[in-house]
C-alpha cells in the first residue's frame, strides 16, 4: 500500500489534494521548510519558467543573495522577473541576472559559466534543471543528439567550469549542492545502452527513449560525482531528481512535436492530475536547501528511490563519463580544451 502512497505522491498533483502528504513520515518536505538562504548565491538553467521557475521563486522567496537564470528566450525570461517583482518586490527581482545560453553549444555554454564565476566569490547551488523534452531526434551543431548535448553534455561542462568555485566555497565550511534534474523516464532508456560511443548516442531510438536516455545519464551524472567529488569534499553534495508529471511546455506544447495527435494524452487527458510547478520543483529544493546526502536520486517529496538497475550500475557511469570527457574535448579542442578547461577535474 505505501508503494501506492508513494507512486502518487511522487507523480500526481493538482486534483489529488495532499498528495505529497502520503509520502512517509521520513521523506515529508514541503517549500515552506526550505531553510533562509541569505548570503548564498545560486544559478538555475531553465530558471524562468516551468520547475526551473518554481525553484527559482522559492530561491528568491527565502532570500537568497544572487541568482543566475540560464535560458534561451528573452521573452520568458522578462515575464519571470517581471512575475518575481510583481509577486516578491522589485527587491527581489533585482537579485536575478538572466544570462542567455544554448547549453547544446558548448563553448558557449563554458564560457558563460567562467563569466558567472568571475561575478561571484561563492556558489552554494547549481540546479541542473533546462532539457529538450520528449521530442523527436536531432543533432546539436556539434553533432551530437540534442538530447544528450543540451541534457547530459552541457551540464557536465557548466558544472566542470563552476567547480572551483563551488570548491572554494566548500573550504570555507560551506554546503554546496548541485541537482541534476532526472525523471523516472529514465526507465525507459534502451536496452542495449552501454556508453561506449559517439555512434551510439547518434542513433535514433524514438523520442521518449532518447528522453529517458538523457535522463539516465543525470543520475549517473550525479553519482559520479558523489563518488569523485564528495568523497574528496564531504559539504559538496550531487544528488538528481524526479519532479512528477508537471505542468509545462513540455507536457502541453512540445510533446506534439514527436507526438501530434497521441501527445493530446499528455497535454489534454493528463492536464488534470499534473503538478504545478512549485509542486514540481519540491524534490528539486529538498536536493538544492536542505539533504545533507550525496549520491542519491530523489523523488516528491523527499523519497529516496533505488531507480532503474542502469541507474545504479557505476562501471556504465565511469563509461558515459569517459565517453563524455573525450567527445567534449574533441568537440571543442580549439575552443575550450586547449585553452585548460577543467573538464575531468572533480
């Protein structure tokens, strides 16, 4: 029966009043507990709508000093802090600096972390949160699956390039939390995955196992890290999460664009029972405010799962992120690697 509780708790919101209250007593958490967070300073990719939103008005909420938003529309990016001033006082708008970014574009995207890194003396929080949706396969200008280089790929060079920052704040006796967005999707990635090359992430699998695919590779992302990261600096914390079914542009718009007429399940038959997005964004501040653990995959509330076998399997994470060194820097040699990216740096 609990299985049940926690099945809806995690996925369900909106007309299933208190369903996050059906989550064990031990993994209760709700956005009012998010601890005040003056003083710190924060950088949220897909910050100005859907989940990244909902973490980025908690953020803002319980004070936090400085937020970087990392997105790609201008337009989005004016409503959200236009919401934030109207909804929190321009005090708090004033906090945020929207930084444009295609983090497919990975020269693009290091650089725009070294400039972040040079505005600050301190990082307490990097929520790895934008991603292409369920949509159908394209490649990035770099050539790779647009999944795995805005998902996976471009992450993993935004967070290298914030590390030393995020080090230096951890020896001063400061908690860092990084949070990978992940999604019980992962279970859906193919079968024969292995991480083993280029040619394997380039083959088309269908939209919602490419998905899953570049969801997988965020848990093993953040496991990675725990083991070569936290291990080496205890108070700096990796951890990646599930939302939910939210209410999005992703689950409203752009699940016609792989789905045009079967997507109306999502975006119409599912509308009732999807989570807002500060529903969604609640696993997501649990892992950015408040776990003390590493290494863990969260769901809503605050429920520890397993996840999928491949999520657990640390020889197929060491592949994806040797795979992952080597395209990086073959990609981006001239641009990037040659000029001492901290790419392997952990």
């Amino acid at each position: 029966m609990q299985t049940i509780k926690n099945t809806v708790a995690e996925n369900l919101g909106k007309f299933v009043p208190g369903a996050h209250d059906l989550a064990p007593e031990d993994s209760q958490f709700s956005l009012s507990q998010v601890p005040d967070l003056s003083g710190k300073v924060a950088v949220v990719t897909g910050g100005s709508e859907g989940i990244g939103y909902g973490c980025t008005h908690t953020l803002l909420a319980h004070n936090i000093s400085k937020l970087f938003i990392l997105s790609l529309e201008a337009d989005i990016a004016d409503e959200a802090i236009a919401a934030i001033s109207s909804e929190l006082g321009s005090e708090a708008a004033s906090k945020v600096e929207w930084i444009p970014c295609d983090l497919s574009d990975w020269e693009q995207t290091g650089q725009t972390a070294f400039n972040i890194a040079k505005k600050v003396d301190r990082l307490d929080i990097l929520i790895n949160n934008a991603g292409r949706g369920i949509m159908t396969a394209q490649r990035a200008k770099n050539g790779i699956d647009l999944h795995m280089a805005t998902n996976h790929f471009g992450h993993v060079v935004l967070t290298s390039h914030l590390l030393p920052k995020m080090k230096h704040t951890a020896e001063k006796g400061d908690t860092v939390r990084i949070v990978n967005l992940a999604s019980n999707l992962h279970e859906q990635t193919p079968k024969e995955t292995s991480f083993e090359s280029e040619e394997e992430l380039n083959k088309d699998y269908g939209a919602q196992p490419q998905y899953g695919r570049s969801k997988l590779a965020a848990i093993l992302y953040a496991k990675y890290l725990a083991r070569h990261l936290t291990s080496k600096y205890p108070n700096i914390l990796a951890n990646a999460t599930h939302p939910g079914i939210v209410d999005t542009r992703q689950s409203t718009q752009h699940i016609h664009e792989a789905f045009p007429f079967l997507g109306y399940g999502m975006s119409v038959g599912a509308q009732p029972f999807k989570k807002t997005q500060f529903e969604g964004a609640v696993s997501t501040m649990f892992a950015a405010t408040t776990t003390k653990k590493s290494g863990q995959y969260i769901c809503p509330p605050a429920i520890v799962e397993k996840g999928s076998d491949k999520a657990n399997d640390d020889e197929m994470g060491e592949r994806l992120m040797d795979l992952t060194w080597k395209i990086v820097k073959e990609k981006t040699r001239s641009q990037s690697a040659e000029k001492g990216c901290p790419f392997k740096e952990a």
